[in-house]
C-alpha cells in the first residue's frame, strides 16, 4: 500500500512538473515569436509604442463617453498621465510629422499663427518637422524653431475651386508618404490650416488610427449626423459610429497611407460620376472610419469652435477653430 501511494505520487509530480516545464516552454517560444515580429528600432523608424493605454483612466470622465463599443479610447482631459505619456514616447524614440496645406489666401490668413502656436503647444519634447503644402513657398513664414522641430516648404498646384483643394490634398498625402515620409516618422497627423493650438496637444493623442469627433455633432443623436444621402456617390452613408472632423486625423504612415488612398480613390469615382460628396473629403473620411473603425479618438478638447455655447464637457481647450474668413481666402 505504502509503495502503491509513493509510486501514485511521484507519477503526480512527474506529470505536474511536465506540466510547468511545457507551460514555460511554451512561454518562451512565445516571447521568442513575439519578439520576432516586432518592427526594429531602426534609426528614424522608432518601435510604435503601444502599451500605454492600460494606464488610461476611464471613469475620470463620467459625463462623457470615454470608450468606444468596439474599445478604442476617446481621450478626454483627466483620463491620462502627459510626464507618463511624454517620457514614453521619448525613451521609445518616437517622431512625428504634421502636414498641413496653406493655398493661396490661406496662407497669409492662418499659417503664421498656426505654426507659432504649434511650437508652444504641439508634441513638445518630441521630434517634429511640419511639411506646409502651398502654392507660395516664398510667402510661408520665417521663424526660428525649437530644437529637434524642422520645417519642410513643399510646392503644390492651386486648384481653381477650394472644394478641390480640400478634396485633393488626400493625394498630396499618400504621394508624400510614399516619397519622403516612410521610415523616417513613428506618426503622421494631418491638419486644417485655420486653427490655432491653445493648449497641450500631446503624445496622449498618438496612435495607430486616429480620428476627431466634431465639436458640432459630439452630443446630438446619430440621426442628425450629416453623411452623405446621395446613393450615386461612394461616401455614401446610412448610418454611422460617430460623425467625425476632417480638420485632424492621423495614425501610423501605413494608416494613414491607407485612409488617404481610400478617400482619393472614391474621390475620383465620383467626379467619373458627375457627383461631390455633401462635405467632400470629409464625407468620404467619414465613410473609411465607418468601415475601418480608427484604435483612437480624440475628443473635442482637441478641436473646439469657440462660438459653441455649451462648453460644460470641455475642460480644456487645446486647438481652437480660427474665425472664419470664407469670403477673403475661398474662391468660387
């Protein structure tokens, strides 16, 4: 009996130690796979980091909504730790561009206090270069940057309608990813030029595939969201998530390569059908983040327009719509 319960527990100990030796085995050849697969930390094209939003706080903000129904976050004010964010972000060698177009009377209009206000609010601590898209590179403004910030002047073609100029930049985007951003940058984002940052606008805000909510439609029901009715045209929407602001969006290049690309693409298929989306490029952007929901969204601390009354969500204004000017800088 004694020799039959000695036997009994060793076969136990042998089978729970092959049981820990495989888990650990099987761990390793994890770590070892996952490893494999990460992207190298090569100069200029930085490890995207991607683990921060565990820290994220998403009861801070009970008013509003802080999680999306497929878990992407939507970063409010209180919600994250900047010195947690910043610190990694520059130990993990993170770079960013921003591209912004400033066309004909929309350079003198709104770049100068777009790039100034950029320099005191926009990824500080981070390495920067703005590429600015116009038609005037001799009239884009002359500053001294910060360090680690740079400023790239790139020559486009002014189209004759400003509904074109919105529509075409999608483009500009993809073909300067393509030639002069890929593995230099960690992130891309893309900005209207008619703004002006007021507050923090940080490495908080970085990720994969990021998407604005509009300060206009953030609190009003999904049936007075303005996507596209006209079935003739490929942004074409009957219903949606969120309704979302073309005025920022970025992400990874390989992202938003691809957000570019889809809008350009159904851009052109609708000009071959002799139709325009409701609100151009920002239609067919909406309809990318319908189908290919973004890993991030910004809320409208993020791009506020100062004439909306009820201000009681926004705990900090971090980029303001600038005044609108439609009859000095469009044209027809």
């Amino acid at each position: 009996m004694g020799r039959t319960a000695g036997t009994y527990t060793c076969l136990v100990l042998l089978v729970l130690g092959f049981i820990c030796f495989t888990s650990l085995y099987l761990r390793y050849l994890t770590s070892i796979s996952f490893m494999k697969n990460l992207p190298m930390a090569t100069e200029g094209a930085p490890i995207l980091i991607t683990n921060l939003d565990s820290t994220l706080d998403f009861r801070a903000r009970p008013a509003v909504q802080t999680l999306t129904s497929w878990h992407a976050p939507i970063i409010w004010e209180l919600m994250f730790d900047p010195k947690l964010y910043d610190k990694r972000h520059q130990e993990g060698n993170t770079t960013v561009a921003l591209t912004v177009f400033a066309v004909g009377r929309y350079l003198d209009a709104y770049l100068n206090t777009f790039l100034t206000s950029a320099e005191k609010h926009f990824m500080i601590g981070l390495p920067v270069t703005y590429y600015v898209f116009t038609d005037l590179p001799e009239k884009v403004p002359k500053f001294e940057l910060a360090p680690q910030r740079d400023l790239k002047v790139v020559k486009v073609q002014k189209n004759s309608r400003w509904q074109d100029i919105s529509m075409m930049r999608m483009k500009t985007i993809s073909e300067t990813i393509e030639t002069e951003l890929e593995g230099k940058f960690s992130y891309l984002f893309c900005f209207d030029v008619d703004q002006e940052f007021k507050g923090r606008f940080g490495s908080e805000a970085l990720g994969e595939s990021v998407a604005l909510l509009h300060a206009h439609f953030y609190k009003l029901p999904k049936e007075r969201f303005t996507y596209d009715k006209q079935p003739k045209s490929k942004a074409y929407m009957k219903e949606g998530d969120y309704y979302y602001h073309a005025a920022i969006f970025g992400g990874s290049l390989e992202k938003v390569k691809a957000l570019a690309d889809f809008c350009h693409v159904s851009i052109m298929e609708d000009k071959m059908n002799e139709v325009e989306a409701l609100w151009h490029d920002e239609s067919h952007l909406n309809k990318y983040f319908w189908l290919n929901k973004p890993s991030r969204l910004l809320s409208p601390e993020y791009c506020w327009d100062p004439i909306i009354g009820d201000k009681s969500d926004i705990m900090v204004t971090r980029l303001i719509w600038e005044p609108k000017q439609y009859n000095m800088v469009r044209t027809r």
